[in-house]
C-alpha cells in the first residue's frame, strides 16, 4: 500500500533526520532517478547519503575544484560537477576511484545549472554565468549543441527527455530534443510588473506545467502546451531576494517553496491555494528544496540538510495496489510449512491468451548410403584414431594446467 498525498497529509510533514558535515552553505541537492541516494554539493565537498537508511555512503573532498553544482549521471557511480577554479570545466566524477574521468570545456564564466536527460544514458545540458547553454555527450569533451546571446538562461527537461525548455529573461523557448536547432519549436513571452529575476525553471513530474522560480516572494506555474499563465503561489518571505528553490510533489498535485527562517510553504498546484507553512531545523533562508521522485520524503538546506517525512501516527488516505488483470500471470510466493521448509514456489493463474502451438520443423534430408560408406573407410579409421591421440594430449594439458592455484605461474 502506498499513501496519496493530499492536503492533511501535506501538513503532517515533520523534519526525521539532520545532517550537518561542514559549515558551508549547501548549494545543490540532487536524487537519484530511483530515490535511493541523495547529492549534496557545497564549495568543500559532495556527499552521498543513502535516504532509505538516512547514513552518508560517501564524501569527496572539493577543495580544489570549488563546484556550484553537482548532479547524478544516469550510470550509478558517477556524478557531475562544476569547477569555481582553474579553467571552470564540468568534471564527470567516478565515485568509486574518485577520480575525473572526462572533462567538459566551454564555459567562460561559473556554471550554476547541470541535468542529465531522463531515459538517456549520455545526455546532459549546462549553463552558466557567461549566458551560455551547452548540450554534452558524456562519450566526448566537445559539445553537440550550443545556444548563446540568452540572458541569465534556465534550463529543464520534460520528464519523457524529448523536450529541452529554455529562457531568455522574460522569455521561453522550447526545443525538441530530436532536432536540435537554432529556431524552437515555441517561443512563450511574458511580462511582469515587478523587476523579478527568474532563478530556477522546471517541469511537472506529469509534464503539462512548467514552474518558475524568482527572487522575489512569488513563483508561478504556465501550460507546457500553449504557454498559457496558470496560477502563481505566493506570500512568504525572501527579504535578501535570494534564488529561493522551489519543487512539485511528485504527483504534480503540490508545489513547495524555500523561504526565510526556515519555513517551507505548499501550495495546491492547481489552484494556487496555500495549505500549509512548515518550519524546521533550518534556521537560515531554505535556498535547496527537493522532493524524492520515488518516496514519500522531501529534503532542505541551508547550512543543515533535513530530511522531511510524514509523522508516524498520522492519519492518511492508503492506496491499495491495483488487482492484475485477468490475461496477466500474477506471480506470488507461498511458503510451504513441511519439514524441509524455507522453499518457495511460484503460483501463476491461468493464461487466457496461451501461446500458439510450436510449429514442427521438418527432418533434414540424410544420404545414408553415403554415410555407410564413410564409416567403413580405412581412412575414415586412421583420422579417427589421430583425432583421438591429439585430443588427449590436450586434455592431458589442461588437467595439468588445473593443478596450478590461482596467481601461480608454471615455471618451464
């Protein structure tokens, strides 16, 4: 059973777990695409934490490279990062020999945003300060596609990957993937009344909104299809004009905001309605805010990272599991009771939709005479006799070969 999200289960959310492993300021959060792992990048360090146990797998140390940003690559032990120093490359990170495997080389100026693309497995698309937006393959060092003369640029993908969104101040543009352009697909242009900065653009887990983020005390949600505006959630607290994140639930139903002091506000997606102001360990301005794509778990930070879960004794709304099919195979596992027990056997119901009868393939056609001849041949007996003496000296060879141990070498 799993449980749905709704308003009262949004405002039982409570802080479950804290970790603080530097005084730095966290910069970037980033999951896993099954939920499993948690990235936190800080000028000092990546680590790693396990979100199931809530423990950190691993660290590395950052000093030498400064990064703003860090994401995971859809291979599982390596991850990406920015470089603050030297000659500011993205560096693809392998964890478990901590060492830089390729380097990405282009931008002029600090990259703020990385991602890789979902359902690919090389894929990742960059910008930076130097309002640059490159497109990678993590198999070369040189960039597949490059769109300049932006100002401030966003980037996402859509959660398919065939879509890449990006801006040009108070602009959109959408771009397929598939056909990668100068020209988009769809230019949406909006105006404001405020001076707000766009900070953060994102899609909706199901695809049919985007949500920008500003740096004013306001983010807003339009139609991924026309571009139309949607609704736009406001009234919390962003005095510095700090890049605020903001995150959906991953049923799109949500949509959460970092804000001073510590608080987090949640809003109905599809409305706009305020449901609920959460406060937690976090004392400064939540700056990271990421809902887990796989869990019922979100996670903050600013210097602490705070792993959000909802109570224990709380009253929820419980999905069951959906019934198989009457044509599907449901597979189970029952444990038997006897003596020997511990086994298990698979019980399946019966197919409607067996699988057509196998088709009887004909003999192949034989010349037996020809056959008999051969075999009564003398010199059919003399080769079989010499095939036999030489594939027993080579068995003789590989017995002898056997009894070496591993890591031995035969002296001759």
């Amino acid at each position: 059973m799993s449980m749905r999200l709704n308003d009262d289960a949004m405002r039982q959310f409570r802080v479950a777990g804290v970790f603080q492993d530097s005084e730095h300021t966290k910069l970037n959060l980033d999951f896993s695409s099954d939920g499993r792992r948690l990235l936190v990048c800080d000028h000092s360090a990546l680590t790693i934490i396990n979100t199931t146990r809530q423990v950190v797998l691993s660290q590395v140390h950052m000093h030498r490279y400064h990064p703003d940003v860090a994401c995971f690559t859809q291979r599982e032990a390596r991850v990406l990062h920015s470089t603050s120093k030297n000659d500011l490359a993205i560096c693809c990170l392998d964890l478990k020999t901590r060492g830089t495997v390729r380097k990405f080389r282009g931008h002029t100026k600090n990259v703020r945003f990385l991602a890789t693309q979902p359902e690919h497995a090389n894929m990742f698309v960059s910008s930076g300060e130097d309002d640059q937006v490159y497109v990678w393959d993590l198999r070369s060092s040189k960039h597949i596609f490059r769109l300049n003369k932006l100002q401030r640029p966003l980037c996402s993908f859509d959660p398919t990957g065939s879509l890449l969104a990006s801006t040009d101040s108070n602009r959109i543009y959408i771009y397929d993937v598939r056909m990668l352009g100068e020209v988009p697909c769809s230019t949406y242009c909006y105006t404001a009344k405020d001076e707000a900065v766009w900070t953060q653009l994102q899609f909706a887990p199901d695809g049919k909104t985007l949500l920008i983020s500003t740096d004013n005390s306001w983010c807003f949600s339009v139609s991924a299809f026309d571009g139309s505006f949607q609704q736009s959630f406001t009234g919390y607290s962003n005095e510095q004009r700090l890049p605020l994140e903001a995150t959906y639930s991953p049923d799109s139903q949500f949509v959460l905001s970092g804000a001073d002091g510590g608080r987090i506000h949640v809003w109905r997606a599809v409305d706009g309605s305020p449901v609920a102001v959460l406060e937690g360990n976090n004392v400064g301005p939540v700056k990271c805010l990421r809902f887990n794509p796989r869990a019922t778990m979100f996670v903050s930070s600013d210097i602490l990272v705070a792993f959000w879960m909802p109570v224990a004794n709380g009253t929820y709304d419980w999905v069951k599991p959906l019934e198989p099919s009457p044509g599907e195979a449901s597979k189970t596992k029952k444990k038997h009771e006897a003596e020997d027990g511990g086994k298990y056997e698979l019980a399946t119901t019966k197919d409607e939709h067996p699988f057509p009868k196998a088709i009887a393939l004909p003999a192949p056609l034989m010349d037996w005479e020809r056959l008999r001849r051969k075999f009564s041949s003398c010199n059919w007996r003399k080769d079989k006799k010499l095939c036999r003496e030489k594939s027993g000296a080579i068995v003789k060879e590989e017995k002898a070969d056997t009894d070496l141990e591993e890591g031995e070498i035969r002296e001759e």
